[in-house]
C-alpha cells in the first residue's frame, strides 16, 4: 500500500526522467515535508545493524551517527537525522548481501504492552465479553525476535497459538498524551505475531504474561515503516496464513479501541518510552477460536501480514537445547 497521492510526488519508484529513484518517496503528510522510510536491521541475534530497505528491495546499511534504532535513537532526533542522509545519494552506501538475516527492525525495547480483545469477533470467539475499556497486558522483551526467525515451542507447550498484529512503535515519550495528539508521538508501525501458548496464559492462573512471553514469542517486522509510509493506522488489512491456509484476515478499522485511543489510554497508566512497542491486538481466526481448536506443531509455517507493512514467516521448531 502507497501513502496518499499528490501532485508534488514523484511516481513511486521513479524521477522525473525515467532513472529509477532508489530513494525513499518524499511525502508531505502532515505539517512539514518528510521522506517516506523503511527501517530494517541486519546481522546475527544480539549483533543486529540499522539499515533502510529501499524502494528497489534493496537493503542498505544506515550511516555511521545511527549506531542502532533503540530509545537514543528515536529519543535524540535519530528519525530525523536519518531521513535528511536518506534524501541524498545513496549509491555509495553499504549494501547488504541477500543472504544475510533481517533482525527486528528496532533493538529489544523497554516493554512490550499489548491490547488484548480488540477486535469484537476475537472477543467473541474466545467467549469473553465485548470489553468496555481497552484490555492491557504485558509481553516480556525477551520475546523479541526477527521477523523470519524460527519460533520456538517450549517444552511442555500443547496449546501454542498465533495472533496477527499491527504494532506502533513510539517516536517520543508519552505521558498522559490526549487522544487527539497520540499519533504524533508515533515512529512508525510493524508487523507483529503475538504467539501465545493458551494453556499457560489461561489455565495456569494469574496474569496472561505467562502464556505470552517465552523467546521466539514476539517476532517483528520485516521492517518498520514510518507513518507517512502508510498513511494512517486506522484502515489497514492483516492477515495470517497457516501453511498456506488463510486462518485471519481482517481490517484495523476493526479495532474497537483504534490506536490514537490505544495510545493515550496507556500514557496515562505508564510512561511510553521511545523504542517501545504497542501492539494493538488480534482478530478472529486464532486456533483457539477454531472448533475443535487447533494449536501448532514442529514444522508448521505461520505467515502474518500487515497492508504497507510485509509479511513475516515462521516456522515452529522444538525450543534449541531441549
Ligand atoms: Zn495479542
């Protein structure tokens, strides 16, 4: 999906005289002019580099004054710094081999807070009530993980599920940010799978951080696209595919809570910090919602998709050492 046309927009992927424009599109959402970017990262788990994937589905290295996309970054500017080096010529950046790994396109934030019943058919599904206030639960950090990577069933794990997702990434610190302005504080949005093992989020007792928190359990991306990439978050298909089968498909105008509510309503519980990640919940077509209900084995592939966003792929495989 394209952001919004316009006049004063080079057509995608090309300038005026017919070269391809391997640059991000120039956009003019909002109250300044802004490039359209899709921030990535690339490399091994633990030594991942920031990078832009461009226009052309080439991966390039960001420069040097990006050390990696985390709360400094996004805290001191970092977005911004990048877009101005992103408007030059980029034909002499650092290229990154096809081969090699896409990370998270953000480090491992200071929290994952997730809205859970989001969508009224998922709330249904599941046999709870519609909620009258949005549902907030936490995924440990540790979940994070890269967009391809292998998802880990843990030992003992019979009931693991998948859950589609759009997720917000926070730009700015939020405190008790009204609705009104919550989008402003955005970096940009990504795709999320918030894997969920059921038998420990629900018949374990407490808090459903149990059954959403093991590693492997919050893959994101492949990339983060900033706001002027989609143009809003408010009208945005996502779906799921399970080995090829279409288990979710849905819309974010959908959400019962929409985002810049989502936002706001957490600020004024937590503060929000640069870098960390809100995702906004899942709709129908969960395996716990399927009758007889159906949960993923070693080898199964999950795809998930978000419209403007990519698609991310896993595959399940034993938890390593175990
Ligand atoms: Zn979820």
């Amino acid at each position: 999906m394209q952001g919004s046309g316009g006049a004063l927009k080079p057509a995608a992927g090309m300038v005026a005289h017919g070269v391809p424009d391997r640059r991000p599109r120039k956009t003019h959402l909002g109250s300044g002019i802004r490039f359209a970017m899709k921030l990535i990262r690339f490399g091994d788990p633990g030594a991942e580099r920031p990078g832009l994937l461009l226009m052309d589905g080439v991966r390039v290295a960001a420069p040097d004054f990006c050390a990696d996309y985390d709360e400094q970054f996004f805290a001191s500017g970092g977005v911004d710094r990048l877009a101005a080096w992103a408007a030059g010529d980029l034909s002499e950046a650092e290229k990154v081999p096809v081969g090699v790994r896409w990370g998270a396109p953000v480090a491992r934030p200071s929290k994952i807070v997730c809205v859970g019943l989001n969508y009224r058919a998922h709330a249904l599904e599941t046999g709870a009530a519609i909620p009258g206030e949005p549902v907030l639960f936490m995924k440990a950090s540790s979940a994070w993980s890269g967009p391809y990577d292998e998802v880990w069933m843990p030992p003992g794990s019979c009931k693991l599920d998948w859950e589609v997702e759009l997720a917000v990434v926070i730009g700015t610190a939020m405190r008790r940010v009204p609705e009104a302005e919550a989008l402003h504080y955005v970096a940009g949005y990504g795709v999320m799978n918030d894997y969920s093992e059921r038998s420990w989020q629900k018949e374990r007792g407490g808090q459903w951080s149990k059954g959403k928190s093991g590693d492997t359990f919050a893959p994101f991306g492949p990339w983060l696209a900033t706001p002027d990439e989609i143009g809003g978050p408010g009208n945005l298909a996502l779906g799921l595919k399970l080995n090829g089968e279409v288990k979710q498909d849905s819309n974010t105008s959908d959400l019962i809570f929409a985002v810049p509510h989502v936002l706001s309503y957490i600020s004024h519980f937590m503060t929000l910090l640069p870098g960390d990640v809100v995702s906004t919940g899942t709709p129908s077509g969960v395996g716990a919602g399927h009758r007889p209900e159906l949960y993923l084995k070693v080898g199964d592939v999950v795809e998930a998709t978000v419209a403007g966003l990519g698609t991310q792929r896993q595959q399940v495989v034993p938890t390593p050492g175990t």
